[in-house]
C-alpha cells in the first residue's frame, strides 16, 4: 500500500466516519485543512518538518473524499465542515488551541472555524486562500448548475479533474503527482456528488467576508501563495495583504499552486517561522 491508499484511523461521529492521520509524539497541535478534492496525503512534505520543529500534526479528508464517508443528508455547508473539525478536537479530546494550515477552499473553512472557535484556535497559514480570485472554467460551471450539474459531473469528474492537474504546476513531476491524487479520491463512486455538493454549498466566492473576521479577530496569519499559481491566481494578494498586512503575506517566485511540494523547504520554513513566533 503506497502514502496515497493505506488506511490512518477513522473517527465515527454523529452517524459519519472521518479519515485522519495524526502525526508526532508532542507538541501543540497543527491541524491541516485540505481544499476540495485533494486527500490529506497532498500533506506529505510539510509532515516531517512540523514534526522536527515540536508540532504534532493532524489531517483529515473532507466527506466524500479518500475513506471519509459522505455527507450525511446532503449537508455541505459551512456548518458541517467547521463540525468536522470540531468533531475531530473533540473525539481525540484536543482542549488545548490548535493552529490551522488550510489549502485553498480549505482556508475559507479555516478561518470559519476560527470564527466559530476562537479560543480553540491559536494560528492559521492560508496556503493559496480560495474564495476571492478563483474563476471556474465553461466546463466546471456547466457541472455546476442544478439538474444538468448532477447528471454531466458523474461523467466528466475525471476527464475536469485529470485535466485540471496540469495548472497547478509547471513541473511535470508535480502535475503527476496531482493525477495520482485526484485517481485516487475519483475511485469511489460518491466522489462527484460531494464534490458538487462542497462546491454548491461553500461560499467559493465570499472568501474575503471570511478573512476579513479572523483578521477582525486578531487570529495571527501568515498567507503563502505560488506566484505560479493559475487554480488560485495571487491576484487577490494585494487584497489580503491589505487585511492581514503586507509583512503576512508570501509569494513564492517560480512556485504554482501547492508551494509545499515544490518548494518545501521555503514553504516549511515560512509555516515554522510564524507558528513559532510569539503572538
């Protein structure tokens, strides 16, 4: 079994089933919120160094995704996914404030958590922050759209999606390892409608309102972006480093969408270098 397919530990809780893994013998917790479709194993390269730097390191796959069970009901909401993570604190019995890494919708799920939660939440790092530049394709827009979105994306997930991969890098070994990831989260069958269902619910396109609360909240955030970057373009970096200020916000030159695998070391360093520092 590679890093993609074997089995972590699962979490039941209220009638679903959470795939995590949970990483490092001590430390306070890092808690990594992955985007909407790629499983936690996309966390690969970031694990070891958070490990060495005295972190322990928590992540999880979103409903519908690698061996986490569907949505229950339906229900993809913001509620639902901020329930997740809570739910995973609570079934691991996590009391102390844990700091949060999200990765593009991820960060939108993040900072509503730390909205709901804000003694629970002691950091957060927006990895390409979803939910203010992102425009979809004639295509994903198409699948998107009530009735005809449900019949079409069953039929075309992997044909989008496998092809969606070559913008995430310009490294050929990165778009594969993207393909890799995406053919495994599109095996089970119910992967498109929770895909539809997250992409449906979440507010894709209100990122700002949410960056704007945890800024408001004072929650102390880094925002590290691939200059590369054409799922997520950093032509929203100007916005963000408004909210957040301009010293919080990192472009990384010659990097696109996931900085962490193609640039690990940069992108470890700049992660470490604000969970560490004093608030």
């Amino acid at each position: 079994m590679n890093d993609i397919d074997r089995q972590h530990r699962l979490l039941r809780h209220r009638g679903s089933t959470t795939h995590y893994a949970f990483d490092g013998d001590s430390g306070p917790v890092v808690v990594l919120v992955p985007g909407s479709t790629l499983p936690l194993a996309v966390w690969e390269p970031l694990i070891a160094p958070l490990i060495a730097a005295g972190f322990r390191v928590l992540r999880y796959d979103l409903p519908g995704r690698g061996h986490s069970s569907p949505y229950r009901e339906g229900r993809a909401d913001l509620d639902a996914h901020v329930g997740q993570i809570a739910d995973l604190l609570d079934g691991l019995k996590l009391s102390e404030p844990v700091s949060l890494i999200g990765l593009a919708s991820g960060c939108i799920l993040a900072a509503a958590f730390a909205q709901s939660f804000r003694a629970r939440v002691d950091k957060i790092v927006l990895i390409a922050p979803d939910g203010v530049a992102t425009r979809f394709s004639p295509g994903e827009r198409l699948v998107l759209a009530p009735v005809i979105g449900d019949l079409l994306l069953p039929l075309l997930a992997s044909r989008l999606l496998l092809g969606r991969a070559d913008r995430y890098s310009t490294a050929e070994p990165v778009r594969e390892r993207v393909r890799e990831l995406l053919r495994f989260v599109l095996r089970p069958a119910h992967f498109p409608a929770a895909l539809l269902a997250s992409v449906r619910q979440l507010p894709i396109h209100d990122g700002e309102t949410w960056y704007r609360r945890i800024a408001e909240s004072r929650v102390p955030t880094r925002v590290i972006w691939g200059a590369d970057d054409r799922i997520t373009p950093t032509a929203a970096s100007a916005l963000l480093a408004r909210i957040f200020g301009s010293d919080a916000v990192f472009v990384l030159d010659g990097v696109g969408h996931l900085p962490f695998v193609e640039d690990p070391q940069r992108s470890a360093a700049l992660v470490v270098g604000h969970l560490r520092a004093a608030d």
